[in-house]
C-alpha cells in the first residue's frame, strides 16, 4: 500500500483538514472542532475542502457542567463559571471539566447593598433586603440590587364616608395619635395599643348602636379591613415567631365581627394574607 499521506507524496487536504491513509487509497477529514459545510464526513482533497468551525456552544456538542457556561472559540470551546460562581477547590476554569460552586457574595467584598438594606446570598447572586421595620424608598423595590429603604411609616386607615358618629371619631383619633408616634422598634406595643382601641370602641360603641344597619355594617367592614392591613403592615416589623396580644371580652360582640385568630403568615399556610414577608403571626385572644 501507497500512504498517499506520506511526507514524499504529501496529499494536500486543506486548511483544518488533515490526511486518512486507506488500503490502497486515502481520504481528507476536517481536525477536531471543524465539520464540512455539507455535513459531510469526509473528502478527497483541497479543492473539495470546507473546514469550518463547530460551535458546540449550539450544537450540544459540548460536555460543560451546568455550572458553567460554553463559551465557543475556534476549533474548540471552553466551559467558564458563571457569573457570581467559582471553580470549586482543585478545578480549573476554563477547560471542558471544570466544575463551579456558588460565591457567597455576602460574606464577601462584592456586595453594594445600602446600609438600610441585608444582603441575602443566592445561588449565583445575592440581594439587598430591606431591614426589618423598613421599606422601600419610593422608586424602589424591595430584594433588588439598588435596593434602598426608610423606616416604615403607620399604614394609613381613613373612617368610612358619610357616617356621623362621635364615638367613631375618637376612636379614629387615637388611631392617628398611634400613627403620629409609630417606631418600627415599638411595633409590638404599638400593634397591642390598636387592639386594646378597636376592642374598646367594640365594648363600648355609644351612638354606633344607633346607626342604620346599613351604616352598622359599612363600619364593620372599615373595622375589619382596615385592622388587617395595619396588622399586616406593622408585622413586617416583628421579629420572626409567633407573637399573642390579649384583648378583653367584648371584641366580636357587635355587628358579628368574628371572634378568631387573626393570622398573619406568609404562603402557603392556609391562614395566610398576601404581602407578609417572613413569619409573623399575631394572634389576638379573647377571654
């Protein structure tokens, strides 16, 4: 047998190609990383050559772990880590067995979180989260990056329209007086203090009982959706845990307000309310 690809007679396969001697014949086949522009596996000789790059990155022709991502240079590729990854102790990074783990980047001198904000490590990232008793600026949100927060304010509750009653009056009254001297760190007092106020007003209404029922009901419904949404604000300043606040014996007694647990969970508890951050329950118990 001839070796056509022998350095005396040197067959000219072409750029990225290289030379496959046969049992009496021979053929040309592009070097690892290229393929033919047919698709074909193999030609004859320069004139018939179209060595072209394989992108494996596309192709699936690579074996890049999935903590890594393909990057495709020419006739090969390289698996990198990927952005807030690193290689694990002993792997490279760069060739197609590097294998990464996640940066930890708050405990490290990467994160840029505000002051006002924590930083929450994730996997391949972290985010700023704002402190307990905080909330977002206006303009921003909440576990992004540029987070930045201010201590919360008392939700606002507004009385119900066009119902004239002194007692509902007062009781609003103390409610903005809480509101005025709201401290997230007094959360806990502050939520005991708004309890102690509806279950008064409830024990003893006055000239409430002298309302329509129409109107009855009207201030039922502000009690109850109002309360909620001062307690599920306030929350997010508790620490985790469950926290119990008593009330006396008349809360529910009037206009049927239920005597129950007022749960504040995050999902996916069955007493759960939208928009709590962490677990804060507050109970409130009648003897």
């Amino acid at each position: 047998d001839i070796n056509e690809c022998g350095p005396l007679l040197a067959v000219s396969c072409g750029k990225f190609a290289d030379c496959q001697n046969t049992e009496g014949s021979y053929y040309c086949t592009c070097i690892p990383g290229y393929e033919l522009a047919s698709g074909a596996r193999m030609f004859r000789n320069e004139s018939e050559n179209t060595c072209q790059d394989v992108n494996e990155c596309t192709s699936g022709q690579n074996t890049c772990h999935s903590s890594t991502h393909c990057l495709n240079n020419i006739g090969g590729f390289e698996c990198r880590c990927r952005p807030g990854w690193k290689p694990v102790p002993g792997s490279p990074n760069g060739p197609s067995n590097t294998i990464c783990e996640d940066v930890d980047e708050c405990n490290s001198a990467q994160p840029t979180c505000h002051k006002s904000t924590v930083c929450i490590n994730t996997m391949g990232s972290y985010k700023c989260r704002c402190r307990r008793g905080w909330e977002p600026k206006p303009g921003f949100r909440d576990n992004q990056l540029n987070t930045s927060c201010e201590e919360m304010s008392f939700p606002t509750w507004t009385p119900p329209p066009r119902i004239k009653s002194q007692r509902l009056s007062h009781f609003f009254g103390r409610v903005q007086g809480l509101g005025r001297h709201f401290k997230p760190a007094l959360a806990q007092d502050t939520i005991q203090d708004l309890i102690q106020e509806v279950d008064g007003l409830l024990q003893t209404p006055e000239d409430l009982e002298a309302l329509p029922h129409s109107e009855q009901h009207c201030v039922a419904t502000n009690l109850l959706s109002g309360l909620e949404d001062v307690l599920r604000n306030l929350s997010q300043a508790l620490p985790n845990g469950t926290l119990t606040f008593n009330a006396s014996a008349g809360t529910g007694k009037y206009w049927g307000l239920p005597q129950a647990l007022l749960c504040l969970f995050p999902p996916p508890l069955s007493c759960s309310l939208t928009g709590v951050r962490d677990h804060a329950c507050i109970s409130v118990l009648y003897s």
